[in-house]
C-alpha cells in the first residue's frame, strides 16, 4: 500500500499486519479473561475469535433467533462511537459486551468487541430461562452458563476503557498508515506505536492487578513482569529462568494439579488454562494465586511452543473463603451434635422404660421365693446386668447433656486422690499409672460423681490403648489460663470464656490415633475396640459439655494420646436443688407397708410399665388404678379422688404429657401428693415442673424399695 491510495477505499485489512493484530487481540484476552474479537463495520470478523466462551459460540448462535438477537447486539456494540466504548448486556442471553470503533480519519473502517462475561448483578436464572426463549438446550445452556468468565462490573469497565485507549492508537496507527508509504520509516514510527499500545495494555493489566507470565514450553524459558514478582516479594531478575525454577517455589501439594490444568489446555481440551494454587512468598507465608492463560503459538509440527497468561493475587478471597467454610463447618457440627444428643436422650428415655419393666418383674419374683434357692442367685445376676444397662442409659444422657447432676465445690486433685486404689485396679497390670497433682488446686463448680467418670473412661481408654505393652499412663492437674485463641481448638463446639481453668490432663504411650479416628473420637456408638461400645468419649464430651468446659485431644499413631479437660474456676459454685433421683436401685426386700388401705393412681402409656408398677403397688399393701394416657387419668381421678393417695404420673405421654395432666389434675384437688416417674434424670424432667408442686420424683428404672421409699414418704 502507498500513500497515494485514498482513505475513503482503504480497509483494516489494508492497514494493518491481521498477524500482529491477532497477537495483539489474544494476548489482551488471555490476560483479562474476556472475548475478543475485530470486525468490520458490517459485523464481518477481521480476525479469529480469541476466547470465545462455548454458551456464546456453541449454543446462542446455534439457534436462529440466538444468532440474530447475537448480530443485532454486536451492531449496537459496533456502532460509530468515537467518545468512548459502549458497554451493556449482550441483547442475546445478558452477558456482558462491550465494543469500540477504529477509525481513519472520520472514516469508521472496523469494531473491536470484548466480553461474555457475568458479573455480580447477572440474573442467572433470566439467563436460563432465555435458553427456552431461543430453543436451546437448557441443561447444555446451564452447564456452559457455569463455565462462563465472572468479572465484578468494575473492572470489566476498566477492561473496556483500556481497549477504547488501544483501540484509539490503532486508529491513530490507521490513519498514519494511509498517509505514507510502507517503507522502512512507516515500520518505525508503526512499531513506536504498537510499544505505545502495548504501554496501554500495561495500563489495563495494572488496573486490574495481574502479572503477566510468557513460558516457552519447548525450552521451559519463563519470563515474568514486576507485578508477578511482587506478589511474591521478589524482583523480576530472582524469577527469570526455566519453569523449574518457579515450581521450587510452588506448594507441593499443587505442583502436580497445576500441570494437569496446563497440559488440558495444551492439547485442546479447554479453551485456556485456569488454575488455583499456592506460591511462597519471600516472608516465607503462601500466596494464593489464581492463575490463567492460553497457548498462543505453536511450532512448524503443530506441536505447543508458547503460553501467555496472568497471575492475580487472591490470597484475601480464600481467606474469606476459609472462614465462611469454617462457619459452615461449625453450624453442621452444632446441628449434628444437637440432633445426636436428642437421639441418645431418647434412646435413653425408652430404654430406661422397658429396663423399668424388666427390673421390676425380677425384683417381684425374687420376692416370691426363698432367698436359698438357686434361682435366686440367677435372678440376682439378671439384676445386676439391668442395672449395668441401667448405668449404659446414663452414659447416653452425660453425652446427650440431659445427665444428674449435683453440683458442688470439688478440689479436683483431692477426688482423683480419693480414687488411686480404684485407678489402680482398673487399668492393666503392664501399665504405670504416675499421678502429677496440683495440691493447691483452687475448687470447681461440678458434679463429683461424674468428674469420676471422666478420669476412669480416660484412664480406661489409656489403658486400652496401651494393650500388653508396658508404659506410664500420666494424669495431671493444673491450673491454667487460656484465651479465646486457645479455646478455639476445643473440640466442643461451644466454647466457655477465656480465663482461669482447672486441668485435667491424661497422656498415654499407648498406640495412637490416625487423623481419621481422631475426628470422630467423641462420635457415641463409634469404637475401635472389637469389645468396645462407642460411649466412654461421648459420655465425656457431654458431661463437660454439660458443665460449660473445654476438651483438648493429640494423638500420633505408635506414640500415645494426651487428653486435656478444662473446667472453669468459680467460686460461686451452687449446688442443685432437684429431688435426688433414685438412680441406683436398692436391694433386699421393703419392710414397709401401710397401716391402713390405700390406692395410687398409676399413669403410663407403656402397658408393661403400667403392669410392673401396679404388681409394685399391690407388694406394698396398696390398690393400683390404672390409666393409659391423660383422659383416662382424669377419669379415673375424679371417680376415686377421695380413696387414691397418691399418683404416679409418667412424663412423656401422647395426647398431653405429664405437665398437662398434673395441671388438670391440680385443677380439681389442688393438693393431689403425684411422684413423677421418667426415664430422664431429675434434673432435665423436674426443669419442666418448676413451681407445679410435685410430691417426689423416682427415675425409671426402679425396684420395689425404691417405691416404697417413695411411698412411705408420702403414706407414713
């Protein structure tokens, strides 16, 4: 081309290297992530498209009314506008375009249009619905939609001002080229001008905080800018070299993922390479980056010879990230120890009623016949493991939080003191138990008996752990101080305030845990033990749970375990106030009877509880009423009212429970003497009472001493 030729018949194409052009085009698209493409003012392309996403070109523009909706837009897009770059929703699905004119002179000679990118405020389901709109596949709309760029609004306006700066050089270059002569002055003076042009896509690269890469893929020759540099608090000269050298300082674990995204874009699998993964910044911290590019030249054979991209620091993102996944994790946890504490509690509850059942029909009949049989003594034995089942029941609700407690003052060093015979007897005879005891232990606010219960599962499980091998098993008390940092890593989900704290500390040499038992170590019902019943740590967790504390668990395979357990110091201990339940059946056979006749109404929806209770009653000189739910109750009620002494009311009933049956019981004798019985603990059932004027309380399961006691006390 020469000067003379006339500007009104000149072309792009005319003007211009399509080469450098098309250099140009994917290296700006590789390095915001956007669609790129040139056209002439009639919508032909100029040059190939560089980035195009797969719901634009292989499903929009498949359709009829997509392509003509897409054509329509890109006229808008590419309409004569030389103050700035048109920027709007594409008229065919709503992605985001914009577009820019080149010009000579006053001549408008091609558009250059970038986009099909979401932003933050897209309607993806408008989007969605479109696909039905133009006859779309919708399911492939959807999962292309997914694949699409995402680009908050404001940059991608930064990305088009960037291109209008470009897109106004190139028509300043258009115009210079029309003018003079392809010689050797015109290629200088075009090259100043395409270093100008690439000065100003420096420009939109810095706007948009991205590093740029250049890798030769055949020799692994890496060049990097400032920018990638910084990111990593090196200079451009540390980090020039061969693609080794970047990966020393990439994370290990994401070295092998990274080529995996590079090789996929290499052999044409996806469009361009994307990529998430950790570099170590000079500090010595990890940078998370979020990596993209493309390949953009290849060799005479066809084979990959060079790859462009950017880098972009998005270390803030992930964080944010993290911590909203850590609130998710955190919910779950919370709603799955609620859900499996309501279980066990009510595994528990009917548990403890057919235990109820049980112990009563062999505390009957051992009352039925003489004490020399041998019969007796095998009744005895099924006694004795009701009441181990008994004790199971307990341990259910220490971890559902729904455990007796009577809280005292408790010097923890002096119980664990008070108990060494018992440790001793209960650990194995290879095992060294060495006791490290604050004696100046300042008191907590706590239930005795279940403090014992911790050290013995503790040191049960240390023992177990340690199986034949010899070893020292290490219990230690201390006080400590932690703050809110340090109560984090408490395995219970909720955390008690920082501060000062009784510790309890239990370590082992016993054979370890690997990461995957250690998580689920406090789940009920979870062993490792072929003999084991998965409640020893569950029944753990809940009662330190229950009394508002903190647990800490380490554990290395073939090195040991080392369980810590706080508790708060308060000296304001109080002790409770609930009705001691009778939790521990008595032996031997009641003295007690009544002096004169007298009947209990006995309330129960379980038939056999119902049964046992009044074979009970009848043992003990009295007439049993029976009553199935709370209208049968009220019947029977008010046709004995003057003959029934007392009633024995079950709390969990269909139809009405226990409350509103006292209620209406109250109604009609306010002083109407009713023993609640339930499989829960006083302290859970009688919280639901509070102020109604209950006459006692007698935990199922119960023997016929039990009753009496009750009885007795109510009776005389």
């Amino acid at each position: 081309m020469h000067a003379a030729v006339p500007v009104a018949t000149l072309r792009f194409e005319e003007l211009f290297d399509l080469a450098e052009i098309q250099r140009i085009q994917d290296a700006f698209a590789a390095a915001t992530g956007v669609a790129s493409i040139i056209t002439d003012p009639q919508g032909r392309p100029l040059t190939r498209p560089s980035n195009f996403c797969q719901l634009c070109n292989d499903i929009i523009r498949k359709t009829p009314k997509g392509l003509a909706n897409c054509m329509r837009s890109d006229a808008v897009l590419g309409a004569l506008n030389p103050d700035g770059p048109t920027i709007q929703p594409c008229l065919s699905g709503g992605l985001w375009d914009g577009g820019t004119s080149i010009c000579v002179g006053n001549r408008h000679i091609a558009n250059w249009l970038i986009g099909q990118v979401l932003d933050e405020f897209c309607d993806e389901a408008k989007m969605v619905a479109y696909a039905q709109e133009i006859g779309a596949d919708a399911p492939a709309f959807r999962a292309a939609l997914a694949k699409v760029t995402r680009m908050p609004r404001a940059q991608f306006v930064k990305v088009c001002d960037a291109l209008h700066l470009i897109a106004n050089q190139l028509s300043g270059m258009a115009l210079h080229n029309a003018q003079q002569a392809r010689d050797i002055v015109e290629r200088k003076q075009h090259e100043a001008l395409l270093r100008e042009n690439e000065q100003r896509l420096e420009l939109a690269l810095a706007g948009a905080d991205l590093g740029t890469w250049d890798w030769n893929v055949q020799t692994g020759a890496m060049i990097v800018d400032a920018r990638y540099a910084a990111m990593l608090g090196r200079v451009p000269e540390e980090m020039q070299g061969s693609l080794a050298m970047a990966e020393r300082w990439t994370h290990p674990e994401d070295i092998v993922r990274l080529k995996h995204e590079a090789n996929r874009n290499m052999t044409g699998d996806v469009p361009f390479y994307e990529c998430e993964f950790r570099m170590q910044h000079r500090d010595g911290h990890w940078v998370w980056i979020l990596g993209r590019g493309r390949l953009v030249a290849w060799d005479a054979q066809g084979a990959p010879l060079r790859m462009v991209g950017t880098h972009l620091d998005i270390t803030a993102r992930k964080q944010l990230e993290e911590r909203r996944l850590e609130m998710e994790r955190s919910l779950l946890h919370a709603q799955k120890l609620e859900s499996l504490g309501v279980l066990a509690g009510g595994i528990a509850h009917d548990f403890n009623n057919l235990l109820m059942a049980i112990l009563g029909n062999l505390d009957l009949a051992c009352m039925e016949i003489a004490p020399d049989l041998p019969v007796c003594a095998r009744l005895h034995a099924a006694e004795e493991a009701v009441l181990r089942a008994a004790d199971l029941t307990r341990q259910m609700l220490a971890y559902a939080g729904r455990g007796q407690c009577l809280i005292t003052q408790v010097n923890l060093s002096a119980l664990i003191e008070n108990m060494v015979n018992l440790l001793h007897s209960s650990v194995a005879k290879t095992a060294h138990i060495t006791l490290q005891l604050d004696p100046a232990l300042p008191p907590i606010a706590a239930d005795a008996t279940q403090l014992e219960q911790i050290v013995m599962n503790l040191l049960i499980n240390a023992s177990e752990a340690m199986a034949d091998r010899a070893g020292e098993i290490v219990v230690t008390t201390r006080l400590c101080t932690l703050d809110a940092r340090q109560l984090e890593q408490s395995r219970l989900q909720e955390r008690p305030p920082a501060g000062h704290f009784v510790g309890l500390q239990v370590t082992d040499a016993g054979c370890g845990m690997d990461a995957a038992t250690l998580q689920r170590v406090f789940d009920p019902f979870f062993t490792t033990k072929f003999t084991g019943r998965g409640l020893g740590m569950a029944a753990v967790l809940g009662i330190v749970r229950s009394h508002h504390g903190a647990i800490f668990i380490a554990s290395t395979p073939e090195q040991g375990t080392t369980v810590h357990v706080l508790f708060p110091v308060d000296a304001a201990a109080q002790t409770a106030d609930a009705p001691a339940a009778n939790v521990a059946p008595a032996t031997g056979r009641p003295s007690w009877k009544a002096a004169a006749p007298y009947q209990v109404l006995i309330v129960d929806d379980e038939e056999m509880v119902r049964k046992v209770c009044a074979e009970m009653v009848r043992c003990l000189g009295g007439t049993p009423l029976l009553a199935a739910d709370g209208d049968e109750a009220q019947q029977v009620y008010a046709s004995h009212q003057q003959d029934i002494a007392c009633v024995l009311l079950d709390l969990t009933m269909p139809k009405r429970d226990g409350v509103q049956v006292l209620r209406e019981l109250q109604a009609v004798n306010p002083a109407v003497a009713v023993i609640l019985s339930s499989g829960y603990t006083s302290q859970d059932a009688l919280s639901r009472f509070d102020g109604l004027g209950l006459a006692g309380f007698i935990q199922k399961p119960y023997d016929v001493t039990a009753l009496a006691h009750e009885l007795r006390r109510i009776i005389g």
